[in-house]
C-alpha cells in the first residue's frame, strides 16, 4: 500500500507531494515558510532568461520578483523585429504579478548575459517605482552580483500622485 498524505492523496515515492504557490504563500504568511532568498531569487531569474525569445541581439534577460506576501513571479525579454515593442524581462515578469493580482511588489533580481551585471533601463525602474520595489538585485549567469536600492537607481520616479496633480505635502505642483 502506497504511503499518503495527511488529505489522503498518496504519493508514489512515499514524501509529501509538492506544496502548490498558494499552500507556501499561506505557511509564508504564518511563519511556517521562510521567504525565499536573494539566491533563490536570482536562480528563478536564470531558469527565466533560459525562456527569452531574443533571435535579434541574443542577448537572454530573466527576471524574478517577489511580492509582499512572498510569491515570485518570473519573466523573459521578448524581442520583437520591431525593437521598440521589445518587452524587457523585468516588465515581463512585473506584468505576470500584477495580472494575478499582485500591485505590492519588494524585489526585482534580473540575470542577463554579459560579463558584467546589466542594469535595468528607464522604463522598468519606472514601472518598479509604480509598484513599491524598494530592492533590485542584478547579476550574471556566473554569479556577479550587485544589489541597488530603487531610490539609487531612479532617484525621482513620476508617481500616481505627480499625475493627480498632488505634490508631497499635499501641495499641487
């Protein structure tokens, strides 16, 4: 008889089957599930840039970003023969996050090819600062790493309230 679990589910190997993206956001939430770490951050990042569809620069970019409730979402550049409809990985992987749901995001680490860590372009920290990303960590596939605060990397983000006409304070500008 094959051993099983606790809903009664068995497994053919005898261990626990895999816990889904929601049973570890909930054991994150509870205290049960650590966070997962930088590393485990840009190694989702370099499993991503594995997916990137760049047949023009060949230049392979993955991103991962982490939520506020613990969750990662991944993407990969998608270029385009038409370069300024390219999307880079970092928006890929923003983008998956806010379609399930997600507009709180902390981390964004992004692997791309190259000797040395790629830094993300004006749009993306743009897009980092609409959704609260306080860190970014870039680095390359052989493990060069930086990390960088957001406020270093765009130091004076148009934010929804610069668009409401709401200067800090309360003042219009």
């Amino acid at each position: 008889m094959r051993p099983s679990t606790r809903s009664g589910h068995s497994t053919r190997s005898g261990r626990r089957p895999r816990a889904s993206r929601r049973s570890r956001r909930v054991e994150w939430e509870r205290g049960t599930a650590k966070r997962p770490s930088d590393r485990e951050l840009i190694e989702a990042a370099k499993r991503a840039r594995l997916k990137a569809y760049a047949p023009y620069s060949k230049f392979r970019v993955g991103a991962a970003v982490l939520t506020a409730d613990g969750q990662v979402f991944t993407g990969a550049n998608v270029e385009n023969v038409s370069y300024p409809v390219s999307l880079c990985a970092e928006r890929v992987a923003i983008h998956q996050a806010v379609a399930a749901g997600h507009r709180d995001l902390r981390t964004v680490a992004v692997v791309a090819d190259g000797k040395e860590p790629a830094m993300p372009c004006g749009a993306c920290r743009q897009v980092m600062a609409e959704f609260g990303v306080r860190k970014v960590i870039v680095a390359t596939p052989n493990g060069r790493t930086r990390v960088r605060s957001l406020r270093q990397l765009l130091a004076e983000p148009f934010l929804p309230e610069r668009l409401l006409g709401k200067a800090k304070g309360g003042r219009r500008s």
